[in-house]
C-alpha cells in the first residue's frame, strides 16, 4: 500500500513502512548536511544519531554527540540546515548566549526566521 508523506517539506509517494523510510532518509540527509556545514568548525561531533523523538527537533550534549529527531525530514530543507547548524553550534557554545547566536548567524545569517519560540 502506497502513502503519501513529506520529505523536506515536498510530497512524496513511498511503499512499506514510513518510519523505517523516513528514519533512513534522515540519517542520509543530516550526515550530508552536516558534512557541508563542518569547514566552519574546528571540531566535529563524536557522535550523531537519529531517533523518534516528541519533544525536540536535536540536541548537543557537552560530549558532542548530535541527536535529531527523524520527523526532522519531513520539515522544509532550510528549517532541517537551521536544525543542523543550531545543534552544530552547541558543540561552542551550550547555552543560548550571545555569542552562540552570533554563532548561528555567522553560519545561517536568515536563522531567525526558523527560530522556534518557546
């Protein structure tokens, strides 16, 4: 049976079972992504996992391990790089100061506008 489902905020039509779709393509993607977004860092994660998560688009913890929930792909590609660059900049900076904005900014200047307010 054949679901309709979004993919980096496009409609697409798959086979099977979409968490296992979707849980794959989003370990492909954020790897990708964050590939492109290393050369502004001096240090990369140690770890990066993909889970179901209810609460949080990812999370960085002090041993610099990226976490990404895997719904994550079914957003809009810009709101899945702010994501990436968010958690990324985590690996600097733990907390939400200025300087992790200024961070953020430097690397996605319109992070703004997919900032999730609280």
């Amino acid at each position: 049976m054949s679901q309709e489902i979004m993919v980096l905020g496009k409609k697409v039509v798959i086979e099977g079972d979409p968490e296992a779709y979707l849980m794959r393509l989003c370990k492909t993607h954020v790897h990708e992504r964050i590939t492109v977004f290393l050369p502004h860092f001096k240090m990369k994660p140690k770890k990066i996992t993909i889970l179901k998560s209810h609460n949080k688009w990812g999370s960085c913890n002090a041993s610099r391990e990226l976490t990404f929930n895997f719904m994550l792909i079914t957003q809009p590609s810009e709101f899945v790089d702010y994501v990436i660059v968010h958690e990324l900049c985590h690996m600097v900076h733990l907390n939400h100061d200025r300087s992790f904005w200024r961070l953020v900014g430097s690397i996605f200047p319109d992070y703004r506008k997919y900032q999730i307010k609280d």
